[in-house]
C-alpha cells in the first residue's frame, strides 16, 4: 500500500512542485510578437446612420473601423466575409425600435453561409430593445456573416446603429 502511495505521489505530485520552479519563459522578441499579433484576424464593421432593418433581409452596414486582411466587407454591404478558415468570435450590439406598436420581442439572428448560427430575443421597453449577443463559430475560408430580423415584428429601426466586432481565436 505504501509503494502505491508514494508511485502515485512521483508520477503525480511531485511534477507539479518541480515545474512551479521552473523560471516562466515570455516572448521578448520583437519579430515573433509581431507575427503573432497579425497571424489572427479582426474586425469591427458598423453603421454611424440610422437604419430600418426589414425581416428576412440582411443589415447593410456603412463604415468599417480597424481591419486585417483576413476579413473583408464592402461599405454599405451586408455581407462580412472571412477569408480564413478558423475559428471566431463574432460580437453584435445595437439599440433598435420597433415600428409597430405592440409587436412581440424581435429576433436578430446571425447568419454564416445563409445557415442561422444564433438568436438573441431582445430584452428592452415597450418601443426600444438593447439587442447584444456573441458567438463563436468555425468557419471555412470564404465563408460569409450577415445579420438578419426574423419574424415578427416585419422591422426595426436601429437608429442609434449597430455593430460587430469579429476576432479569429485560432
């Protein structure tokens, strides 16, 4: 019993008390940082202007803030496309009023290759939702994002904008 004890305590304890140890090791190099920094993606598309989102039609979005070249969209395009296979967080925020009294909660949903990856129920008033939600999905080199209203109510109107941010984890 006690050669057990104490083959467990080598192969298991022990290690861990040897590697606290050990000195910690950082990247001090300028060019591996510099590789490491530009080897993912990111982007952050948005719209500074009003706009009426109609169900089942994809959010155009009119101004692109900082961008690498793995991930591309066209001003006043809806589609965000990711040259890169890999794996991303996408992030989308934006404040939206229904133009129909009385309507249920919308459903803004993100799309990858026009098949629904998300949906986020708004949270809010009576005229005026919040509408935040993040993913993270694996996407083939290509692939295409967009933002879409389903259901009820038929449209929104984001008149403060909204948002992505999108960054390549791995």
């Amino acid at each position: 019993m006690c050669k057990r004890k104490l083959i467990l305590f080598i192969l298991f304890i022990m290690p861990s008390y040897l590697a606290a140890d050990l000195p910690k090791q950082e990247i001090d190099t300028p060019a591996l940082k510099q590789e490491i920094n530009t080897s993912l993606g990111y982007a952050y598309v948005y719209n500074k202007k009003a706009v009426n989102m109609a169900s089942h039609i994809p959010m155009p979005f009119d101004s692109n803030g900082p961008m690498t070249s793995g991930i591309t969209h066209i001003l006043g395009s809806s589609e965000v496309v990711l040259k890169n296979a890999g794996v991303y967080q996408v992030n989308f925020a934006g404040t939206a009023e229904i133009l129909i009294q009385g309507a249920p909660m919308p459903e803004v949903v993100l799309y990858l290759n026009n098949q629904r990856v998300t949906e986020y129920v708004c949270t809010g008033n009576y005229s005026s939702y919040s509408i935040i939600f993040q993913a993270i999905i694996v996407a083939n080199a290509g692939d295409i994002l967009t933002i879409k209203l389903n259901g009820n109510p038929r449209s929104l109107n984001f008149t403060l904008g909204a948002s992505i941010i999108i960054k390549q984890l791995a």
